[in-house]
C-alpha cells in the first residue's frame, strides 16, 4: 500500500471540513434560534447538543465496522450522508418547535441522534484512514493539519452562513442550511474520490494487520492504573468542560445582552473560531522552534492557553455587566486565541503520552482520552445553558446569570492549569512531531 503523500492528507482535511461545517449548524446557528428567535429554553439546544455528545459514544461500533471491511471511504461517506440528513431534519423541527408542538421535540431528537452518529461515523473512519494510510513519521502531523482545517471549515461557513441568513426567516434559514449541507457533501465526495487504495499488507497499521488487541478490560486496567495516565484524563475532562461551557450561551449572550441579529451573532462565533485557529498556528509554528515541541516545553503553552481563557472569560463576566459598551469581539477573539493555544498544546502532549505507553496501548489511551473529552463536550455545553436558565429564574438578572456561569468557566479552566503541571512535564525525552512536521 502507498502511504499517502500531503496532497492526500490535506484533502481528507477538507473531509473534517466538511463534518465541522454541517455541526456548526447545529451547535451554533440553530442554538441562537432556538433561544432568541424563539423563546425557548437555553436547555433545550443544550439538551440536544449533549445527546449529540452522548451517542458519539458509539464511536467504536464504528470504527470497528469500518475496521472489518476493506475500504473506509464508504463508512466515511454514510456518515456524511447520516450527518448532512440529520442537519436538515434539525432544521425542520423548527416549524413545529415554533408552534409549541411535541412532534418539535422528537424531530429534533432525531434530527441530533443523526447528527451524533454521522459524525461518530464519519469521523471516526476517517480517523482510522489517516492511521492506516499515513506513514508514522507524518500521523501526528496529519491529524494537526485535519484539526486545524476543521476549525476553517467552521470559521468560513460561520462568516457565509451568518451572511446569509439575515434578514431572519425560517425559510432564508432552510435555504441557507440546505446550500451548507449540500457543499459539504459535494466537497467529501470530491475529496475522497480515489484517495484510498486497497490494502495489500495495510503494513501501516491497518485493521487487517494490526495484532489483535489484549482483553478490553485488562488494557483500561492497565492505563488507568498508571498515575499520569490518571491524571492527564482528569485534565482532559476538566480542561474540555471549561472549554466548552460557553458553547451553547455565547450567542443568546450576544443576542440578548448585546441585540444582535443572528446572523451578527454567527459571524461573531466565527471570529472566536479565527481566534482559535490562529492560535493553533501560533503553537506550531513557535512550538517547533523554541524547546523543539517536547512535552515540557508544550506545558508552557497548555498552561499559558488556560489562564489566558480565563482571563478572557473573565472579561466576558464583565462584559455581561457593563454591556454594549464592552469590545465584545475583541474579548471574543482573545478567548478563541487562547483556546486554541491550549487545545493544541493538549492535542500534542496526548499524542505523546499514548506513544509513551507503546505503539500497542496508542488506541485505547487516546480512546479514553477521546471519551473523556465527549463526555466533556456533552456535559460543559448543558451545564452552561442550565446554569443561565436556573441563574436568570433564582436571580432575575440574565447579566448576573451569564456573569456567574462565565467565572465558574474561569475557574475550571485555573483548575485545568493547576493540573497540567502535573502532566505535561512526564516523559522528557519524548519529542512530539506534531509541530515540527508542520513547518517540514
């Protein structure tokens, strides 16, 4: 099997592209109008993004699937088809949520459920395509490139969509929503065409020639068991609530404390999603040259990210009480930047520790890593709707609400800090190729 060259690897970016473009819609654009719109309770999106977090855990049903047969391009492209269907179904519950309507809930229920699987499907495949058709020296550097070009994926179709979409109606936001899916599904298509070859020996690490992997319970036994490995998931899983806390508030905050329209408001989760991609580029770049992108090296910028985020929501916390007269983007972006610091830092110090524990045990730690951070996401973006809903309703105040659940975001993210000093630093003499095959 040829291992696939950087031609091929930036067009399975364009791929998680695609997968963040149609989420975006979900997670972000039909959140506002679900909340501002059309009254209703910040919880129910919230709700709903969770359950999307929660049937993701069905992630290795799929891998495996696509493990047992001998192309993935064929998982990839149902679980864009399940994803983009899904998006749109979404989008339809509208008419009927509007309304008050139960027949509202259930196809939005639905509409998730798809969301939640097709992304578990065609992520996951495509995951397991880049493992089993990079060549080792460039996996690190090829997963870096498909997360930076999700997050662009996210940043241009927030900016069009955002557009687009004003002046507001259902049926602008239809139109809109069908033109986002039906483009991203075009660009899989396009991007997949040809891409994978039959595997001969898959002598990359392919399912077929993989060694069978030692009892389940055993290997999460023997992972957990070690205190860094311990400790590195509870940073995941406090570092990705903090991060994700603001998800599912930030554009009703915008709309209901700032009076913005929807489509001002879409575009400003796309500069936040600027932000964050120039601070992945930031890392990359100086990541490799200053401390050559070793896990203590690495530490300085996770910890950096995480109290410049919350900085950053702290002022968002201030925003909330002084109002339009606070530079509501620029806060918005500063939290982006430093998001994206952190997250990246994170991304490469896991893809170290799970090489520190052998190239054998690499999946299962950066699969509980991976669950960790879906039980995050899940969790962060529920908590933070359900802490403005009870906070507006026991204080009175939407300012004061949106004021307390930003510096409980703060909080975690000093905690997440005060945890990577116990993490980042373990395995010198590892060195992370992420970034430096970046600038290769």
């Amino acid at each position: 099997m040829v291992p696939l060259r950087w031609p091929g690897i930036i067009r399975l970016g364009l791929v998680q592209s695609a997968i963040g473009a149609i989420v975006m819609l979900a997670t972000s654009l039909l959140n506002r109008v679900m909340v501002v719109e059309y009254a209703l309770p910040a919880a129910l999106p919230a709700g709903l993004v969770a359950w999307h977090y929660g049937v993701q855990l069905s992630r290795p049903v799929w891998g495996h699937g696509s493990d047992r047969g001998f192309k993935r391009t064929p998982w990839i492209i149902g679980g864009m088809a399940v994803l983009a269907l899904g998006a749109l179904v979404a989008v339809a519950s509208l008419i009927w949520l509007s309304t008050g309507s139960w027949i509202g809930v259930v196809l939005a229920v639905i509409g998730f459920s798809m969301i939640g699987a097709g992304v578990g499907a065609a992520g996951t495949s495509l995951l397991a395509l880049l493992a089993s058709q990079v060549a080792p020296e460039r996996r690190a550097a090829a997963a870096s490139i498909t997360w930076v070009m999700m997050v662009a994926g996210i940043v241009v179709t927030a900016g069009i969509a955002g557009a687009l979409v004003d002046p507001f109606s259902l049926e602008r936001l239809a139109l809109v929503a069908g033109g986002v899916v039906l483009a991203a599904f075009v660009v899989t298509l396009l991007a997949l065409w040809n891409v994978e070859t039959l595997p001969d020996a898959l002598s990359f690490g392919g399912a077929q020639s993989a060694e069978p992997n030692a009892d389940f319970g055993g290997a999460v036994r023997e992972m957990l068991s070690n205190r860094d490995a311990r400790q590195f998931t509870l940073f995941v899983f406090v570092s990705m609530l903090a991060y994700s806390m603001q998800d599912m508030i930030l554009e009703p905050f915008a709309g209901l404390l700032f009076g913005m329209t929807p489509g001002q408001s879409t575009q400003l989760s796309g500069v936040q999603h600027l932000g964050v991609l120039i601070g992945m580029v930031l890392v990359g770049v100086l990541g490799s040259a200053f401390g050559g992108g070793t896990p203590a090296s690495l530490r300085r910028w996770i910890i950096g990210g995480c109290l410049g985020s919350a900085i950053a929501l702290a002022g968002l916390g201030m925003a909330a009480r002084i109002g339009t007269g606070w530079p509501l983007a620029g806060n918005i972006a500063l939290l982006g930047f430093a998001n994206g610091i952190f997250a990246v830092a994170a991304i490469g110090t896991m893809m170290a520790l799970a090489g520190a524990g052998g190239t054998s045990r690499a999946g299962i730690r950066m699969g509980i890593w991976g669950a960790s951070q879906a039980v995050a996401f899940g969790l962060g973006g529920l908590i933070g709707a359900i802490g403005v809903d009870a906070g507006r309703a026991i204080m009175g105040s939407a300012p004061d609400a949106f004021m307390l659940v930003f510096g409980a975001e703060a909080g975690l993210f000093i905690v997440a800090a005060r945890l990577a000093l116990g993490v980042a630093a373990v395995h010198p003499k590892i060195t992370i190729s992420t970034q430096q095959e970046l600038t290769a």
